[in-house]
C-alpha cells in the first residue's frame, strides 16, 4: 500500500469516526430537549471536553445546534426542520387510515413522536361528536403516564427505559405511575399484548389506548383518545379497531420500504 493510499483510508476512517461522535452528541441532545452544558454532553457521550467542544462548534455552524445562554445546547433549527420533513412525510403516509381509525370508532386519534422524556403529538383527527378529546400539537406530556408513551418505551430495553424517563415523576392526577417498577411492569405487559393503556393517568376524565410503530421514518405512536365513561363501555371494539389500524399501517410502510429498498 502506497504511502498516499494509507493517508486517504487514514482520512476516512477519521472522518467516520467524527461522524460517529457527532451522532453521539446529538441523540444526547435529543434526549435533554431543555439543554446541557458541554461538560454535561461529555459526560454522557464519554469523549473528552475538548473534543465536545470542536465537534459542537462544528454543528453549531451548521445549525445543527444552538446554544440557549444559561440553559446550555439544544438541537438547531436545521436539525428541527429536517424532523419536521420528516413528520410530515408520514403524516401525508398515515393520514387516510387514521382517519378511518377515527370514522370507524367514532374517537380522536393522535399520532406522536418520543422528544427526550416527552410525548409530542405531530397530528390529529378529531372526532366528530359533541363529547370528544381534542388534543394540542406539540402538547409535550411525560412518556411514563401516556399509553402512546409506554407503547414507545417498550420498543426499548429495560436499561434504556431508565435512562430515558429518569427521576423525575410527575404526579399528573391520583393514578399516575410514580414508580420505575411500576412503569416497567405496565411496559412489560405492552410488549406482550402491543396494546398500551392509559386510565386517566394523565388527564382526569380521559382514558387513551395506544400502539407504536418502528418505521423506516421513526418510531410513532398512535393513540385513540376517548371520555373514560365511553372508553369502558366499547373498550373490547376500540381494541379490535387499533390492532386492524396497525396491521393496515404496517402493510402500507412496508410497501413504501419496499420501493427505497
């Protein structure tokens, strides 16, 4: 191997190494959506300050990061509006069989997305009823107490399950999970059933059933959200309807994935 051939690898590996780095930091970031110091991002991604440091400076000028003065880094605009071309690709997707799952039920249903500990709703249908849950878009709640956040979670390990809700249990209303084995007891019983609940955990008066799907886009969940006395009453039907719902959804990505492939 010549002496100019050996640079040249030497420069690729380098540069898939930063590459690597630089993922590293911005799933850490991903993952503290209210902003880390760059001894805090070192730390959690285990590579020396300094190297945080030209990496982070390196993104920053990408506006693939931004610093928020006293609350540290967060993800960039760039970066932000890629996520957003991407929930729109699959909102465009997913769209007609979720409002079948709405015109079928008669019930609100909601797609969402992980954004650190938080659940954010991308899109909803409403149900078209006097008596009906209307969430809000960007409505970021825990993903411990949610059943679109549980049915994620469960797509993850028990270690990283932890790692992700951290210590911070919020008490929404007197039914709200409060402890990690409680948490991982509910998750445990999503991976086997694919079926997340939540029984007015998060809001009173509201009770949501949910199921998530790994997609070539991300990771979504989708929710059907309904007033407890009616959720009851028709839950075994709710039930059938969002198994059909995700089966439908996982035959329609499946041909998208099938095209890119």
């Amino acid at each position: 191997m010549t002496h100019q051939s050996s640079s040249r690898e030497d420069e690729k590996t380098g540069g898939i190494q930063v590459i690597a780095r630089a993922a590293k930091i911005l799933n850490a970031l991903g993952e503290h959506p209210s902003g880390m110091s760059l001894g805090e991002i070192a730390q959690v991604v285990d590579l020396p300050r300094s190297t945080v440091q030209r990496i982070v400076a390196a993104l920053d000028s990408a506006e693939l990061v931004r610093s928020s003065g006293a609350g540290g880094l967060r993800l960039g605009p760039a970066l932000l509006k890629l996520l957003s071309s991407v929930n729109t690709d699959v909102v465009d997707l997913v769209k007609p069989l979720l409002e079948k799952l709405s015109a079928d039920t008669n019930e609100t249903v909601s797609l969402a997305r992980a954004s650190g500990s938080q659940l954010a709703v991308v899109h909803y249908v409403v149900a078209s009823r006097e008596l009906r849950v209307v969430p809000r878009i960007g409505l970021d709640l825990p993903l411990y107490s949610t059943s679109g956040g549980r049915a994620l979670l469960a797509l993850e390990s028990d270690a990283d399950v932890q790692a992700r809700v951290g210590d911070d249990w919020r008490e929404l209303t007197d039914k709200t999970v409060k402890t990690l084995a409680a948490l991982l007891q509910m998750i445990h019983e999503v991976r086997k059933t694919s079926i997340s609940y939540d029984r007015g955990e998060t809001l009173e008066g509201v009770s949501t059933m949910a199921f998530a799907l790994d997609t070539i886009f991300g990771r979504f969940a989708v929710s059907l959200l309904v007033p407890t006395a009616r959720f009851k009453k028709h839950e075994a039907r709710y039930r059938e309807e969002m198994l059909q719902c995700k089966q439908a959804l996982i035959r329609e990505i499946g041909k998208i994935a099938a095209v890119e492939g």
